[in-house]
C-alpha cells in the first residue's frame, strides 16, 4: 500500500466557545422566525440537574394527574418494600435494618419534582396547557433515544411526567450534563455550564424530510438523509432539495450565525418552500455524520464542487441501515412498568422465576 492510498484520520477538535454557540438559547432569537416555537426554562435549578442524575424515575403524584403510569405507581412511606413482613423478622435485624435504610435515605436525598423544584415543575407543567403537547429537549441535545418509554413512541409529551420520563431515560440528555465539553481542547468544567431546558411546542413531522447539513468554512460539503430508512419518493427530488437547503444556508443562516464551521439539522415541508430549522450542532465528531464519514467532510474539496452532494437511502444500499435508529436502547414495556413500581418488579421476577422453573422441568422430563 502506498502512502497515497489512503486519507489520513482528520483532527476535528471543536471549542468550547463554538459547544456554546451551538446551545439552543445561543441562537433560537435569532432565527426564531424559521424555527417551531419553543419556551426556554433557563438557568435550570440545581435540585433539576441531581434529579436527572440520579439512579430510578421518581415521577409526581399529584391529584388529577392523569398521565399513562400513575396508574404503575404504588408508592407507600418509602416506595420500597421487603419480602418479608416486619413481625417475621427478628427484632435485632428489624433494628438493623431500619438503621440502614435511614441512614441510606439521608446519603441518597433523592429528589422529587412536586418537592424539590416546585416552581419547575409547574412551569413545565403550564407551558404544556398552552402549547397543548411539547417536545424537550436540553441546551444540545434531545431525548430521540428514549422514545420507547412513553406509550406513543414518540417525544410528544402531553402530562409533565412524560417529559421527566423522557429526560431520565435518555443516554443523550446524560451525555449533554456530563460530556459536552469532552472533546474540546479547553477543557471545562460541567458544574460551571448554566444548563436549560427546551419544551417546543409539538407537531407532526415526517422524518424523510429531516436533514442534516454540514457546514465547513461557510460552504455546504454534504447533505446527508436524516432518518436512515428508505423513501423512494426522495431520489427524484433532490435536486429541489439540495436548491432549497444552498440557498437557505447561504441567504439566512450564514449571514446570521457567528460560526463558520458547524452542522445545522433541517426540516423541508411540503411545498418545499421553506427551510425549517430544527437544530444546530457543533462541527465534531461528537456530532453523528450519518451518511458520510467525518474523515470525508473534513478532507473534501470544496472548491471542485459545483453543487453540494446530497446522500439518500437508496434501494441499492438498503440493507446498510436496516437497524431501528436507537433499537440498542428499546426494553420491554413490562420491564419499564416494574421498574417504576416495587409490586409490579415482584410480581415480574415472580413470573420469570416460574418461566425458568417450568424450562428446568421440560429439560430434565426430556432427558428422561
């Protein structure tokens, strides 16, 4: 192999200062006109940020609230339970015991919402009544990891316990409170990032017609399909949309926007008319490159392109992304249940006891 026969890794290293230009507060009022309506709740309260970090969901549970897994909750004085009765065990080990679980109450201080931030809770909780569904989102990232959880496998969050479930059981809403400065030379520290929250008002999109467009030097280099599935009605239209998205990004957003270099998430409603602007990302390999390599984009000519390249899932290439986006996060709905209510986690480790049973028998009845 010649040294000439391949690209060498690229070196993609964003700042923190260019992190923070991406922030959704950095630049919503600015192109507030070309993006869905959004309440920003900012700064969050600390008492927010350990809920979210915290081990287990632990939802309100206020009267009238009709949200699909109240009904999971039982909760009793400590939303725990033993499987033993307090009159079976012996009196030094029911003393024990209570010792350990109070002084494990005091080093956990687990945060509730309708306790700990009140005043956040009902915010979120009126910003729903007047949007009448929303969508959340944190400072980068969205919960699109965690749709599995609510009943309507979307992000669309009609109660305020939807919105904590979506929050909690998201690996991306983790990553953005404790990773979002890792790969920036200037290193800062999390405790000092002002976080926030993003309810947007919910409406239906068609996902083949998400974008993402990147942007490097103030030149498109590639426009990538972002939902990996197959359309087959967008191959004859890409044309219009590769028009549609150039001259958006050229006439609206790069005048406006202070970097150069970044990813910007879009949105192309029929007619096809009008750019929709749904996020923008920092340019790093943090950011998911879909349809490219970061490798590519980096290293791409821009100046031997007439027009920006724009990559769909084609029939010929199908089979490449035949996975359900996020399928490695999906459980059980029965699994989410227990895990939100002690008697149910026994009733289904009961279950699971006798299924194994049962299988021991057939295996030891077919050796006979």
């Amino acid at each position: 192999m010649t040294e000439d026969s391949y690209t060498p890794l690229a070196e993609i290293k964003a700042s923190s200062s260019e992190i923070k230009a991406c922030a959704f507060s950095a630049w919503y009022h600015t192109f507030k006109k070309y993006t869905p309506k959004a309440h920003i709740i900012h700064p969050l309260p600390q008492e927010f940020i350990k809920y979210l970090a915290q081990d287990g969901i632990r939802l309100s549970l206020e009267e009238n609230d009709s949200s699909f897994y109240d009904s999971c909750l039982k909760p009793d004085d400590d939303n725990d339970y033993s499987d033993w009765e307090d009159n079976q065990l012996p009196e030094s080990e029911s003393d024990e015991e209570s010792e350990f679980t109070n002084n494990k109450k005091e080093e956990e201080e687990e945060m509730v919402p309708i306790v700990n931030f009140p005043d956040l809770h009902k915010e979120i909780s009126d910003v729903i009544r007047e949007y009448g569904a929303v969508t959340p989102k944190l400072n980068w990232s969205a919960p699109r990891d965690a749709t599995w959880i609510l009943p309507n496998n979307t992000s669309k969050c009609i109660h305020v316990n939807d919105v904590y479930l979506l929050l909690n059981a998201s690996n991306y809403i983790a990553y953005d409170l404790d990773h979002a400065f890792d790969e920036c030379e200037d290193k800062v520290d999390p405790q000092s990032v002002q976080y926030e929250l993003i309810l947007r008002k919910w409406f239906d999109i068609n996902p083949a017609l998400e974008f993402r467009v990147f942007i490097r030097d103030g030149e498109i280099c590639g426009i990538s399909q972002r939902d990996l599935n197959y359309y087959n009605y967008l191959e004859p239209l890409q044309d219009t949309f590769t028009t549609l998205i150039e001259d958006f990004v050229h006439d609206v957003v790069l005048p406006k926007f202070e970097l150069s270099c970044f990813v910007l998430d879009v949105y192309l409603p029929r007619p096809f008319v009008q750019c929709w602007i749904i996020d923008i990302n920092p340019w790093s390999r943090t950011t998911d490159p879909l349809l490219f390599s970061w490798s590519e984009l980096a290293s791409k000519n821009l100046e031997a392109e007439t027009q920006a390249e724009i990559r769909l899932i084609t029939e010929h290439n199908i089979g490449r992304f035949v996975t359900k986006e996020h399928s490695e996060n999906h459980v059980p709905k029965d699994i989410v249940t227990a895990s939100l209510d002690p008697e149910s986690l026994r009733e289904l480790t009961y279950k699971w006891k006798e299924i194994l049973k049962m299988q021991e028998e057939d295996a030891e009845s077919d050796d006979d």
